[in-house]
C-alpha cells in the first residue's frame, strides 16, 4: 500500500498515478471514511457508531448501577459488574480495531494507490 498526501495534486491535472490504476482520495470527517475513485462515491461506515453507543448505554447503566452498591456485603457484586464492565470495553475495543483492519484490507485490495489529505480540526 502506497499512502501519499495529496498536497501535490492539482484539480486540472491527473498525475501518474491515475494512469497506472485505480486510486481513491480518502476522507472522513462525518462518517468512519468517506472517498472518491473517479466514479463513485464510497461512504463505509456511515451509522455502524450505533453499536458502540448501544454498547456505552450499556456500561453507562452498570456503572451506575455498581456505584449504588456501597458496604462489605456487596463486594462481590462490585467485583461482577467490574468484570462485566472490562469485558464491554474490550469488545468495543475489538469492534473498532475490526473495522479498521478490514477497510484496512478492503483498500489494500481493491486500489492500487490511496491518497489521504492532511487533516487541519479547529
């Protein structure tokens, strides 16, 4: 995979690298990734964050509910719902770290050149 900034295009002038093969310029700013091949548009991961919101709710609610149980006696539940609580993050870890390695892959496979532009937040 060959990753260049796109600094030095120019919109008029199509560079060796549209000749050679398929390229894509990659952006993502209100979705995971959001691209433009010189055909079409490709939006991947537009509303796949619902998961990991469905998943936060979640721990949001055992926290809570962990933080109600006070004194020596429920130690043990305390324990359960911590486990419980580890268990959540990592899988919300493994979901994100899953999606990137696949657009990961898909790019790789299916565009020979990925240009991705500098990205300036406010």
């Amino acid at each position: 995979m060959r990753c260049q900034p796109s600094e030095g295009l120019r919109p008029g002038r199509k560079s060796s690298a549209f000749r050679l093969g398929r390229s894509i310029n990659a952006y993502g700013v209100r979705s995971f990734l959001t691209g433009f091949d010189g055909e079409k548009f490709i939006d991947i991961g537009n509303r796949d964050i619902t998961r990991v919101f469905r998943y936060r709710q979640h721990i949001d609610k055992l926290i809570s509910t962990k933080t109600t149980l006070k004194g020596r006696e429920n130690k043990h539940k305390r324990q359960g719902l911590q486990n419980k609580i580890n268990s959540l993050f990592i899988r919300i870890r493994n979901l994100i770290d899953q999606v990137h390695k696949k657009v990961a892959k898909w790019l790789t496979t299916e565009y020979r050149v990925i240009f991705i532009p500098t990205f300036e937040s406010s």
